[in-house]
C-alpha cells in the first residue's frame, strides 16, 4: 500500500436516534480526525449529516463520485450494524475501511470478522489515522488490528495521548448540513477539555478510549472556543464540554471562567457540562462565577438513589452530596441535571417505581432528570459479568442505545423493564410539570413521549403485535398510578387545561385516566387504574386517547424525518430544498391524519362513557 490521498470520514446512525435536537451528533470528534490528516492528503471530507434523509443512500452516491481510497467509520454499538452497511458500500468501490470508536475498540475481532473491514483502530484515533494515512500500511502503527494471511492481528496499544494540544483544532468548517447550518454554524457545539476519567464504574466504557484522565491547556481551549460563530438564531449558541469530570479541579475551572469574560463569550454562548457531584460541592465556591461566565447547566451521573447499588457499580457517591449539589447549583441559578438508570440487579419493581419521588426530592427549579436502561456496553465490566452469567437477553446492537432494555436483572424480563422504564420516565415528567404550575393538559403532554418512546423501542424490537404493543403502553400507566409523595401544590383558579382528565384506552385492555384531585384546599395529580371516574367533588372533562392508534402512528412515522425537517425550517429556512417536501408533506398529513382519528375516538368515546 502506499499513503492514501483522499479520505472520508464518517459517524454510523443509530435506529433509535436522539430525539431532541440538543442531543443530535455535531461530528466533532470527525473534525479532530480530519485536522491531524489534513495537510498529508489531497482530500478530506465529512459526506454524511447526522440528520441525512437517507444516509446509505447518500453514501453510495458520494462514493461513487468522489472515489475515496481510505474510508474511516466511527461507531457507537447502537450504530453497529450501518456501520458494516456503510463499509460494505465503500468496499464496491475499492476503498479501505478503518472502523473506530468505542464498538470496533471493544470488539475488534468481531468487527473485522466482516470482510467488508480492513483495519480497526483500538483507543484514541488521531495518531494512528494520521500514521496510517502517511505509511499506507498497518505494519507498524500502534493501536491498529487488521487481518494478515486470514489471521487477525493486534499491534501493541498505543498509549493513551499526553499531549492533548499538540493537534491542531478541529476542522469543523468541513462539516455537512445538519439542520440547513453548516461547517462552524451548528447552532449545538461540544469541546474536550479533557480526556479520560478517575472514576472505574463498571457499566462504563470510557476506558476504551479516554483512559487516564488527562487536561488541556486553557488557552487552547479559549482559542478553539473563539473559532465559532456566533448563533444565526437565538441569542446564544449551546456549547457542550463533553468531559466526563469537568469540575474536578475548581482552580482550572475558574482561570477558564475568567478568560471566557475576558474575551466577552459568554455573549454569544452558554455552556453545559458533566462532572460528579462531589466535585459540585468542592467547587461551590465558583459556581456563581461559572454561571457569570455562561454556565448554565451541571449534569450528574446519580444512577441510582439505594447506596447498595453504587457499591456494586463501583460509583463511589455519596447519596447526600446529591441533595447538597442541587441546593448549591439552584443557589448559584445553574440547572441540575441527574441521570438516573433503571435495571439494577438488587431491585425489584417496588424500586424502580420510587425513581420519580427520589427525582423530585430536590425540588422542581432548575431541576431536572433523565431515565436511562442499564445497557450492557461491550468492553465493560458490566457487560461481560452479566453476559457470563446469563442476564443480557439480545445482543441486537441496534437497541443499545441507553433507552432500550436487552438485559432481565433478577428475573425481571427485558420487556416489563421496558415498561418500567416508561412508566418512571412519565410519572416524573408528568408531576414535575403539575408540581410547577402547569395545569394538567401540559403535565399529561410529558406523558406523551416516554409513550411514544416505548412504541418505538417495540416496533424497533420487532417481537410484538401492534395490538400487544399498546397494552405494553398501558401497562406503563398503570405501573405510574402507584402513589406519590409528591404531585401536590396549592388548590388555585382552574383554567380549562385544569380541568381535563386524559382517559388512556387500550382495545381490549381497559382505561386509564390522568388527572387532577381536589385534596381539601390542594390539587394532586393522580393517575387512577380502572373504569371508575376521578374521585372529588368536581368532575372533570374527559378527553379520551386511544393507545393503539398512538402504536399505529408510532409505526407509520419518521420521527427523525420530520424532527429534522422541522428544525431546518426553524434553524434556517433557507436551508429547507423543495426534493424535500413531498416526504415532509407526507409525514405532516400522517400526523394530522392520525390527529382526526384521535378526535373521532374522543368523540365515540365520550358518548359510550356519558350513555353509562
């Protein structure tokens, strides 16, 4: 082989893809690849946007027209299984696939079990791509495996980068259309100010490229920071420092806040960031700084609210540092974000469903959490302890995506943790919004899309009938009428979005109603299973929903199609092309289409339910 001349980089899709534009990829990583080969080839690009209408397709026609000779391919286990599509399309040309990321690191002898994969790179990519592009062959380049006389072979591991500012910038300007902004325009960013982590949690994979923890220097951080553009909408542009202990040294943090002012970004951005919640509290001292400096969001790893589960994950939190975390973030007007994981060996149904309460203890002002499904991640402790002994129950990797179950903790069926999974996501949702001071019609609005979210995992899962599949949708309701301790707040002037009650039907199956109590000078948001009415003096107008026709919308829709569709035409219209609209007038008439037969069910059901 010689050097390669031009390369194109790509990131595999996932079938369930995000479902919030704020969680859509923006390639960075792509872009810190394409920096470091930049000057050794004739040709390097991104072909393929995260919101691609139809990205194998889009694919094969770059390939076929710009013809490159090495085709990189980074991979999450969710997009496993495009990335072999996508490398077996750039192989009809004669390209030579590199596949990278955390999947291909932790199974590299899987991977390139495809004939389709020539190479796989194992940890941090930069070096090696860079090495390979310059030799053209894998002889020598440590980190690389590949296959030799039908046998596969593994170079030495490169050790982990100790020079994080010795690569040049990122090369975001190269990036495709993503939501009609392109190159440095994306209206989300994320920046590495580090690599690597302290903790060793056994469900994590991050030692798979991050390794040791490891700092950048703060004025690259700044200058990289200075590069992007300002937000064509909106007053400010998110940034994301994606590292995974962000507040681990306080001292750091505040220099950083001080340049950012200095240079006057906090104007134009606001920053989020993840770290552990200890690190919160040794860094109260600068919270209102970073907030000064546009930090606006903390997230925190929580994973569990019973202390036997940090042990067995190797955590190492203290559950009280979590309560003191938000008192300080909400002092300082910093969102708390908690992450939260259900599927735990150790606990039961009972467990699962008090998710919600422990969620809300903090409060609902600038509180906030995400419910994940433990996820058996390849290349984890987790995942290879569990895999031993018999609890992952699919090793389809199009659901590892952290919202799909494949594994039975304790007995527990993958499906009914699937269920579980919703009913907390929606329970939560629903008593954070009322507890806040939006009227029921909003609350029950959050139920919607763990719902949806369900019917999508199952359609995805293919194991169901759509009618079985809406009684799963039910089952996740009833699973949320246990009692709260919270969901109360001050009995006030009901406007009419107060006085609804939303009746969830599933054929066959029975009802559920969503609505709002009179508690003796107090509204409670209560979620009664069975036929009966809301109990109370006053009775409320029922708004009958039908499960099997929300299952039926969820199988006919593109949600990422119209997602994407809709934020082009938000984000920048004049990125929107007429090719698009036959599809986007499609999936708009499918939803409107599905909105008359809800209000046709509303209305047949209201006259059976007053005839009663």
């Amino acid at each position: 082989m010689g050097g390669f001349r031009k390369v194109a980089l790509l990131q595999s899709h996932q079938q369930l893809p995000a479902w919030h534009d704020y969680y859509v990829p923006d390639l960075v990583e792509l872009c810190m690849l394409a920096a470091v080969v930049r000057d050794d080839v004739d040709e390097v690009t991104i072909p393929l946007a995260p919101t691609d209408r139809d990205p194998l397709v889009t694919f094969e026609r770059f390939v076929r027209s710009r013809r490159p000779d090495l085709v990189g391919i980074s991979a999450f286990t969710g997009g496993a299984h495009s990335a072999l599509s996508y490398a077996e399309i750039a192989k009809r040309t004669g390209a030579v696939v590199v596949m990278g990321g955390y999947h291909p690191s932790a199974l590299p002898d899987e991977v390139l079990a495809s004939p389709h994969v020539d190479l796989v790179v194992r940890g941090e990519g930069e070096e090696a791509l860079a090495e390979l592009v310059r030799t053209g062959s894998p002889e020598a380049v440590g980190g690389l495996s590949f296959r030799r006389d039908g046998a596969i072979v593994h170079n030495p591991r490169r050790p982990p980068i100790a020079d994080l500012d010795a690569f040049p910038l990122p090369l975001r300007e190269i990036r495709p259309p993503r939501c009609g902004l392109s190159g440095l325009d994306y209206h989300t960013d994320t920046v590495y100010a580090s690599r690597g982590c302290r903790g060793k949690c056994t469900f994590c994979a991050n030692h798979l490229i991050g390794g040791a923890w490891r700092e950048r220097r703060l004025d690259g951080i700044v200058a990289e920071l200075e590069t992007m553009t300002p937000p064509r909408r909106g007053p400010w542009k998110y940034v994301k420092f994606w590292d995974s202990c962000f507040l681990s040294d306080p001292e750091r943090v505040i220099a950083l806040c001080g340049l950012i002012r200095e240079r006057a970004l906090e104007k134009h951005f606001r920053f989020i960031v993840e770290t552990r919640a200890e690190d919160v509290i040794r860094a109260a001292d600068i919270l209102k700084p970073m907030r000064a400096a546009g930090f606006v969001r903390v997230g925190c790893g929580v994973e569990s609210p019973n202390r036997s589960t940090h042990l067995h994950l190797r955590k190492g939190l203290n559950l009280a540092h979590v309560g003191r975390a938000a008192e300080l973030l909400a002092d300082a007007n910093i969102q708390f974000s908690k992450f939260l994981i259900v599927g735990h060996e150790g606990e039961g149904e009972r467990d699962i469903l008090a998710y919600p309460d422990y969620a809300l203890e903090h409060g609902v002002r600038l509180q906030n959490t995400t419910f994940f499904v433990m996820t058996p991640y390849p290349g984890t402790d987790l995942a290879a302890d569990w895999e031993r002994r018999g609890l992952v129950e699919s090793r389809d990797f199009d659901l590892y995506s952290n919202f799909a179950a494949v594994v039975s903790p304790d007995g527990m069926p993958a499906g009914r943790l699937q269920v579980l999974h919703a009913a907390v996501a929606l329970k939560y949702g629903a008593l954070r919004r009322f507890t806040a001071g939006k009227p029921v019609a909003d609350a029950v609005a959050k139920c919607m899309e763990p719902l949806l979210l369900l019917a999508k995992v199952e359609l995805l899962r293919g194991a169901l009938p759509e009618g079985e599949i809406a009684g799963r949708l039910l089952d996740a309701l009833s699973a949320a009428a246990a009692p709260s301790a919270h969901g109360r707040r001050p009995r006030r002037r009901r406007r009419l979005a107060d006085r609804l009650a939303f009746r969830f039907h599933a054929r066959g199956r029975g009802s559920v109603v969503v609505g709002a109590v009179d508690r003796g000078g107090e509204d409670e948001l209560v979620v009664h299973d069975g036929p009966g009415r809301l109990p109370g003096p006053r009775r409320a107008f029922e708004v009958h929903v039908s499960l099997d026709r929300l299952v039926a919308l969820g199988a006919r829709l593109d949600y990422r199609l119209l997602a994407a569709d809709a934020l082009t035409l938000y984000w920048r219209p004049a990125g929107f092309r007429l090719g698009w609209l036959p599809s986007f007038a499609r999936e708009l008439g499918t939803v409107v289409w599905a909105a008359a037969g809800l209000a046709a069910f509303h209305l047949g059901k209201a006259v059976t339910f007053r005839h009663r």
